[in-house]
C-alpha cells in the first residue's frame, strides 16, 4: 500500500460517500466467467511495492524514534515473487501493466514524455532508474480530456514523488492481459505523470489504486470516483470487488490469483463467509480496507518444549485490534508482542536480526498452526507463507536471511500500521462491499 502524503481532514465532510455497515449474512455470489491465466516474477530485494515502501518507512522511523534497532469482469494478476501485484488495463484502448494496490487511490500512468529526477536534488537522472515500461501519449488519444487548472501531484513518505497533469480517459478492464479487448471501459479521472523520482519494476507503467475516493489527488475540489468505485458504478455491476491471491509453486511458479469485480472468482474456497465492517478511518471517512481481528489462534508443535508450553502472560493473543488488508504489503504486521510470541513458539525458535528489525527462522523449522481470528472464526496461515519459503518468496542476505533461513512471515509493527498482507491474502478470499461498508472473507488454505 503506497501511503501518499495527503491532508485527509479538512474535506472529509464534503468528500467522503456515505456508506452504511451492514452485517447481515452475505448472498451467495456467482463467480465470473472472465478467467485468465495469471503470472508471476521470482522475488527481487531491490523492488519494494507501494504500501511496503510507506510501512517500511513508518516502522524505521517509529524503531528510531523509540531508539530500538532495528465478479464480473476479472482481471489476471502478474505478481513479482508474491510482493507486486499487476493487472493488464487499457487505455485508450492501448494496453498497460498497473500495479494494483488496495491502500492508494489515484490510478496514473506514465507519460512518454516523463523526465526521471534524482530522488534529493531533483536533477535529471536515467531513464531506467524509474523503471517504467510502456508509456501513455495523451496528444495522440482522441478520448482524453484535460482537467483544466488542476495538475496531478503526489508525494510519498518513502521519497518518492510523480507530477503531472490530470484528466479523464477510458479506463478498460477484464480480458486484456489474454491479449483480448476490455470487458467494461469506463471514463475514469487519471494522472498522467510527466516527472518525477519512481523506483519501478521494469514491467508496470503506473498504478491502479483501488482504495476508497478520499485518498485522490485533488478529491476536495474535485469529488471524483477512484477507478473501482468507477468500474462497479454502472447498475448491472455488484459494487464489490474481490480479491483471491495465490502461492506460486513448482507446478505453477508464475501463479498470481485474481482480482474480480463485481464478483467472485472461480477459486476453491470454504464455502462459508463471514462477514464484518469495513472500518472507517475517522468518524465517517472510509479511506482504507480495515478490519478488526479479535484474536491469534495459535497451536506450538509437537516437539516444543516445556518452557515454550507456558502460558503466556499477560496474554497478546485475545485483544481486538484494527488491521489494514494491504495487497501491497508482503507480510503480517502485528503487535510486537504477538509477533514475538508466534517467533518463540518455533522449534527452534526464530531469532531476531536487529540489523534489519526482521524475525528469521530456520526453514526446516518446526513451526506452530497460526490463525487470524476474525468474528469468531480462524483462518489459518500455510506453513509455507509462514515461513515464506515458497517459490519466489521474500528472503535473501538484503532481508537479513541466509542460506537455509527464511524471514518469518509475521513481523513486528513497531509504532507502524498493523496489516494483513500477502502471506495472510494467500490464504483467502477477500470480498470488498463498496456500498455496503463491509468486508466478507473465506478460507482458502488449502488449494
């Protein structure tokens, strides 16, 4: 989740749509016939994804402040090692890869005529620093038109920054990354950034940002839609989207999962949802996905030992806390007596690189059963995602592990945001209810 550096008070009134939370059981829903082959690239430790930059950012500067050291239309998701997560997007019917995150809103490209700047004194810098693919020429689209008087500019607390202009363009989704036209286009209000400091990936030219409308860039003046309020505006679209991401494996070591919208994708999952509220960030500002989780639910292996068999006191374990679902975050930020507590119950127990505030873990370790509890029901975490040592997982010397370890899945938040990232994310089917405020999630551990 990129976290722009936005003032979200002053328009919150004015701005924010009103929703209304509603915990009545959730409808069976269909799932899309809309499937397409996802792929994914092995991890890479110099590509951090957007909401990771801001949670990393956040974390080290809380760790040195406290002097600690430290549906109807599916789209293919193309994932670098479980971290990235893209999605094949027209514009102007011209295709593009975007990087989808659940914790920004704007959606932007880059312009063909962007300038790559120096991160600190903003002098040009090389192109490939940037690392944008494709990019967008709004003077050759007979659909683009300009918002006058209003620039696009962003700025994120990692040290990144894009400007540009803003405008509306048609915004095409579903069946693009088979190669296919659009399933739904829509006229979505977008930046087209013309400079600034990125650090991509070599393979994505933007960002789809599918967070609630109150995170755009200009939303007070302006009151325009983030692209998935867009996409589920018409009435023959559910106004959901959903999102089911998978491990890749040696069988299928490219595997992405899927984003739906409008519905649910054709994933095995525990025929059982449970549904609960969307959290708001304030009063009544809906900004982010969040959800409050009551609990851990955690079982210690067999070969554990006695002192490891101790109740654990006071225990961290039962107390309800809000977490943000992050697509863009690689793993679980918990409170840091919980993720200490899951490090000690490994046999033998994960140890803690101050150097890189990581837990890491021996891979052959034995690990304990993990579960989120969220209205009273565990999903449980793979040993796999616990222990990150998939195939393309997140590890290596540049996250503190070496030949044999694997970086523990569960980390400590710090003074940081808590978040459900990809290690919990592949283990689920997450439903977003846009109108209805609230969030559905089934099991899918197993697949």
């Amino acid at each position: 989740m990129r976290f722009p550096i936005l003032t979200v008070y002053a328009f919150l009134s004015s701005s924010c749509h009103a929703f209304v939370n509603d915990r009545r059981a959730a409808a069976e829903m269909p799932a899309t016939p809309n499937v397409m082959a996802l792929q994914a690239l092995p991890y890479a430790p110099h590509l951090i994804p957007p909401s990771s930059k801001h949670l990393l950012h956040r974390r080290h500067e809380a760790n040195a402040h406290s002097k600690r050291q430290l549906g109807d239309v599916q789209e293919t998701l193309l994932t670098l090692g479980g971290r990235v997560y893209m999605t094949s997007v027209t514009l102007a019917g011209q295709p593009f890869t975007l990087v989808i995150d659940t914790g920004s809103s704007d959606t932007w490209v880059a312009a063909t005529s962007f300038s790559c700047l120096n991160s600190n004194n903003q002098l040009p810098a090389v192109p490939t620093t940037c690392g944008f693919n494709a990019s967008y020429d709004p003077t050759t689209s007979r659909t683009w038109t300009s918002i006058p008087n209003f620039g696009f500019s962003v700025n994120y607390t990692g040290g990144e920054f894009l400007r540009g202009e803003l405008g509306v363009e048609e915004l095409g989704v579903g069946g693009v990354g088979a190669g296919g036209a659009p399933v739904l286009i829509v006229n979505q209000t977008i930046g087209v950034v013309e400079e600034g400091h990125w650090v991509g990936d070599g393979r994505s030219s933007g960002l789809m940002g599918l967070a609630y409308p109150a995170l755009v860039s200009g939303a007070s003046e302006l009151h325009y839609n983030s692209s998935m309020f867009t996409l589920t505006a018409a009435d023959t679209i559910s106004s959901v989207f959903s999102l089911a991401l998978s491990r890749p494996s040696l069988e299928n070591p490219y595997g992405g999962g899927y984003l739906a919208i409008g519905g649910i994708p054709p994933v095995s999952y525990d025929l059982d949802y449970i549904t609960t509220p969307t959290l708001p960030a304030t009063a009544t500002l809906y900004a982010w996905y969040s959800l409050s989780i009551t609990g851990y639910n955690i079982t210690l292996p067999r070969t554990a030992s006695r002192r490891q068999k101790r109740p654990f006191r006071p225990d961290p374990l039962t107390s309800s806390s809000a977490y943000i679902i992050d697509s863009g975050s690689s793993l679980i930020y918990a409170p840091d007596a919980i993720a200490d507590h899951i490090a000690a119950s490994f046999v033998p127990p994960a140890t803690f690189n101050r150097q890189v505030g990581m837990w890491i873990v021996k891979c052959n370790a034995d690990a304990p059963r993990v579960g989120i509890i969220i209205e009273g029901r565990t999903f449980w975490v793979s040993e796999d995602d616990l222990m990150n040592r998939g195939v393309g997982a997140v590890g290596g010397e540049g996250m503190g592990a070496k030949t044999g370890q694997c970086v523990l899945g569960v980390q400590r938040a710090g003074e940081g945001s808590l978040v459900l990232g990809d290690v919990w994310l592949k283990n689920v089917l997450v439903v977003f209810d846009l109108k209805g405020a609230r969030t559905r999630v089934a099991g899918r551990e197993v697949y």
